[in-house]
C-alpha cells in the first residue's frame, strides 16, 4: 500500500544575513513534539510545533522588526495548496509563505519586490538595515526607567494583553521618540509616546498598560 503522505513548502527570510529559507515540511515530520527550519548562516530558525489538539504552532523570526511572531493554524490550512502569507504584527508585511512549492516562490518573489520599493523609498540600503531603521533613544537613564517600570508593571499584574493573566511574556523597543510594548506571546501591543517630558511623565505615573 502506498500512503499519500501531505507536504508542504514554508518559507521565511533570515532576519540576520537575509537570506530565504525554503523548507520542505511532511505529515510525518511533525510526528515529533518540534523542528527547526534553520537558516545556513545559523543565526535564526523557524520552530514548528504540532499541538496536542491536532494544531500547527509556528514561530517566526521577523525581517522587518526583529521580534518574533507566533501563529497558530489548522493543520488543513497548513498543508493546503493555496499559499498561506504570514505577517509582521508591527508593520503587515509578508513574513512567511506556506504552500505548495511553486506558488509559495512566487509570492516570494512577489514579497521582494515589495520589500525592495519600501527600502528604496527609505533609503535603506540592504535587507539587515531595515531593522535599524527606527532610531532608538541612546538615552540611558530612559531605556533604564522604561525598563524599571515595565518590571514593576509585570511585578504587579498591571500589563494586560490577550493571554491569561500570568501567561504573558512582556518586552519593549524603542522606535524614534516613543516605546513599542509588546507581549511575545499573543503579539499584543502598544506605542507609549515619549517626545517631551510631559509624555514621559504620564507613562510613569500610569497605573497600568493595556495591550491590543
């Protein structure tokens, strides 16, 4: 008997030497309770986990803003022939193709030239700029108390996203003159401007942060 095994094709971009990571992945590779797509350079990989309710969990390194997205998805729309797109929270653009292996190329190819009109029209240069392009605040004594209050806010329960209460994991970055606040988890967020003393004093005295 001949078993018709599933496969599908996901592809990602390496955050680090911006290099796409074309893998094949099969019904029987997800047997195990993980595997990692990993890029040549070695600096990033794509986790996939098959959940013990049948689901497929991906995390992905992001080009775009560096962090690291979670999906969940069915296992039909994982192994369907349309190609699934995968997107940044933070700026919509594409991050991961799954789907067959000419239609996910193509979208790939399609995503490229997208990326290459929006680095044209900022002025980046090469594919690992575009993380740096949000100018981060050199401040110390800022990103020190920005990162004081969110420890406290974590210590008292005080950030809400879409986990349950205690299963979020908080992190931060700076973009120009204000703070992304994001969960790593569920990818809620937030933006907490920063430009002037004003802003800055009504973050510190909040009481709480709501992420959407």
């Amino acid at each position: 008997m001949i078993l018709n095994s599933k496969e599908t094709t996901v592809i990602y971009r390496c955050p680090h030497c911006g290099l796409s990571v074309v893998s094949v992945v099969g019904i029987f590779t997800l047997s195990g309770d993980m595997i990692k797509l990993k890029c040549s350079c070695g600096s990033s990989a794509l986790l996939i986990h098959h959940t013990k309710d049948g689901k497929i969990r991906l995390t992905i390194p992001c080009l775009t803003c560096g962090a690291e997205h979670t999906y969940v998805i069915s296992e039909d729309a994982f192994f369907a022939k349309k190609v699934l797109s995968l997107c940044c929270t933070y700026t919509g653009i594409a991050i991961c193709f799954i789907g067959n292996k000419e239609d996910a190329l193509a979208s790939l190819k399609e995503n490229d030239i997208e990326l290459e009109q929006i680095m044209k029209e900022a002025g980046i240069e090469d594919f690992h700029s575009i993380q740096q392009e949000d100018v981060t605040l050199t401040d110390p004594e800022t990103e020190n108390l920005v990162r004081f209050m969110l420890e406290e806010f974590k210590a008292d329960g005080c950030i809400h996203c879409q986990c349950p209460p205690g299963d979020g994991h908080y992190d931060f970055r700076f973009i120009n003159d204000s703070v992304l606040i994001f969960c790593t988890a569920c990818n809620a967020n937030t933006i907490v401007p920063l430009q002037d003393a004003a802003a800055a004093s009504a973050f510190i005295k909040s009481d709480s942060i709501h992420l959407q």
